[in-house]
C-alpha cells in the first residue's frame, strides 16, 4: 500500500512539473527567433507567383515575360519553390506550415482590423486589444511575451528585436520593456560600433527614404548578422516590411522580389545560427505575416477591416522539437493569437497560465502530434 501511495505521489508530481501546456519536458530548444514578413500573402507562399498579376494592369509590371520566366512554373508546388526555396526545400521537410486554405489548413487573425499594429498587439500579447486600433496607438499597454520572457533571470537582457519599422519601439514598449529594440532608419546601436556597423550607419544617413519610417529589408539583415555573435540574443524578433511596402504601390514585381528576398533572409538567418555553438541544434524559428491582403487583382494591394481575406495568414514552425510534418492538411484552426503561447512553450514556459486572456500554443510543434 505504502509503495501504491508513493507511486500515486511521484505520479501526482510529474502531472504538476511537465503536464501543462507551456512546461514541456526534455525540451531541445533554448533560443526561438520569431520572424515576420509584413503582409506576405498565404496564396504567394503556397501557390507561388499568381500569373494574373504578373501584367502591366493590374500588377505594374515592368517585364512580364521576364518575371513569369523567373518565378511562374507548370505547377503551384513548382512555382512556390521557384519564389521560397527555403521554405520548400528545407522548412516544408524538417518543419510544418499551416495556412494552405485549399488543403483544409487555416490560419488567420481575429483582431478584426487587419492591419500591422493590431496584428503585431495579438501576435505578441497573445490576444486582441480594442485600444490597439490605429498604428499610431502609441506605447504598447499590453505586455508582450518577449517582455514577460525579459523579466525572468534566466532570459534577462538576452530579448532584442530587429525590424525595419520605427513603430516597433511602441509595439514593444521600449521604454517600460527594457528589449533591446533595433527598428526604423535611426536605430539606437548597442554598445561599441563594429566597423561594419559604422559603415551600416553612415549608408543609412545617405541613401534616399522611399518610405518613411522603413528602412530596406536588406539594411537590417546585415545589421542583424552583425549584431547576433556579439548579443548573442536567446529569444529574437525579426520584421521585414518590403513585401507590404511593395504591395501597397501596386508593385507585384517588386512586391514578389521582395518575398524572394525575405526567403533568402530566413535561410541565410538560419544557417548563419546553426554555425554558431549557442544555436545549433537548439534553435527553433516561428515565421508568420502580421496580416493578410485582398483575394482579388483589384484589393490584393490592400488590407484592413473591409478587405475580405485580409484576415488569412500563414504560420511556419522549424526547430529541434517541431515534428517534420511539413504542409498541414485538414487541420485545426490556427490563429494568430496562438503565436505568443507558442513562443514561450517553446522555451519551457506557460505563459497562458500566467496570461488566461492569451490563446493556446499551437498543439502539434512540440513532440507527438496530435
């Protein structure tokens, strides 16, 4: 009876250690990237390039015949690798995307507004926030989960986010958050200059802002590849914001280069850690867009509350305890609010337990799905 009793406790004491939904046992992963691309369609990453838009009306494309030889294959699975060879060749077999809607895979945001604040405010809190209704709402009230991370001992000062848009200061609440943040044309630099990150600051104070308050995707990788051996951060956010910017122009050409370029970010992003000790083999990237865009060739430009489709993104999962299904079919839906829980279940934490507002991790990136 005595050894049935103990048995019952030992049993009661693991249920209470490894049985909830963010403290997941023998956990490989010790660093998670979180990576955003601003507006990404679902239909370009699962579909590829769409062979309607790659016309002078409604695409604005300067050489359609040149476009469609670089990107437009027989097939969508051809196609989609042509313009994302990471995600196709590497993510799709050792990770798992959700979000291919023609396969019974949703993924989408429930804030309503569909556009970049309020996705970033839910991506990152872990649910909706009315407060959160323009992109000038100021100073994040919320608490996101890199700022809750922030505050434990064991994560403290190793949280910083890289993204091209200056609001990022707000989205994370610089001030309040402590998080390192590198965002916009006129970041604040940590610590001493590299030579590198000197010639990376005088380029910025000369070349032309085509968009106010963004910076090129290409400036802040290389500050990011700069800045990663000497921070060595353990919880990262990473945003690229071309693919709107190009969007919103009316530029498809533009806007699909820029899709391309952001594959080729992850994928250099990806190897660059996986060559460092404290990453490889440890290391696990969530991939998503803060929105959606029009389903058509007359809104596919826009997003926002009357834009139908505007509310359906893509969520990617790579990482040492992600399971390798790779394109999801007829699963649950996912949403957008799912992220920050994931986040940190991925580092051991629930942080749902202390957040009962948040959504739930996604169910089948860590261990045995289900």
């Amino acid at each position: 009876m005595r050894s049935l009793r103990f048995g019952v406790l030992v049993f009661a004491a693991w249920l209470l250690t490894s049985g909830s939904a963010g403290a997941q046992p023998n956990l490989k992963t010790r660093n998670v990237v979180l990576i955003v691309s601003d507006g990404l369609r679902w239909q370009e990453v699962f579909n590829g390039a769409e062979a309607g838009l790659m016309t002078k009306e409604p695409g604005d494309v300067s050489d359609p015949d040149g476009l469609r030889k670089e990107y437009l294959r027989q097939t969508p699975e051809e196609s989609r690798q042509a313009l994302m060879p990471f995600f196709w060749t590497v993510i799709a077999r050792q990770g798992q995307l959700y979000g291919n809607r023609a396969k019974g895979s949703t993924a989408q945001v429930s804030n309503g507004l569909k556009f970049s604040y309020p996705g970033y405010n839910e991506m990152l809190v872990g649910y909706p926030d009315s407060r959160i209704s323009r992109n000038g709402a100021g100073p994040n009230p919320n608490v996101t989960v890199f700022e809750w991370l922030n505050r434990m001992p064991e994560f403290r000062g190793r949280v910083a986010a890289f993204a091209t848009w200056s609001v990022f200061a707000d989205i994370f609440n610089q001030k309040r958050s402590g998080i390192y943040i590198h965002a916009g044309w006129d970041p604040d630099e940590k610590g001493k200059l590299t030579p590198k990150l000197a010639l990376l600051r005088d380029l910025r104070q000369t070349t032309p802002q085509l968009w106010e308050g963004n910076i090129y995707d290409s400036f802040l990788q290389a500050s990011l590849k700069e800045h990663l051996p000497l921070d060595r951060p353990r919880v990262l956010f990473v945003g690229f914001g071309e693919t709107d910017e190009w969007a919103h122009s009316g530029r498809y050409d533009m806007y699909l280069q820029a899709a391309h370029r952001f594959d080729q970010f992850v994928a250099d992003l990806w190897n660059t850690m996986q060559s460092l000790p404290q990453y490889k083999d440890k290391t696990t990237f969530v991939i998503t867009a803060d929105h959606g865009r029009g389903r058509t060739h007359s809104d596919w430009k826009d997003h926002g509350r009357d834009i139908e489709g505007a509310e359906e993104i893509w969520i990617a999962v790579m990482g040492p305890d992600t399971p390798a299904l790779g394109e999801r079919e007829r699963t649950l839906p996912a949403s957008q609010a799912q992220v920050a829980a994931t986040v940190a279940a991925l580092l051991g934490k629930d942080y749902q337990r202390e957040v009962p507002a948040a959504a739930p991790p996604l169910p089948d990136v860590m261990g045995r799905p289900r």
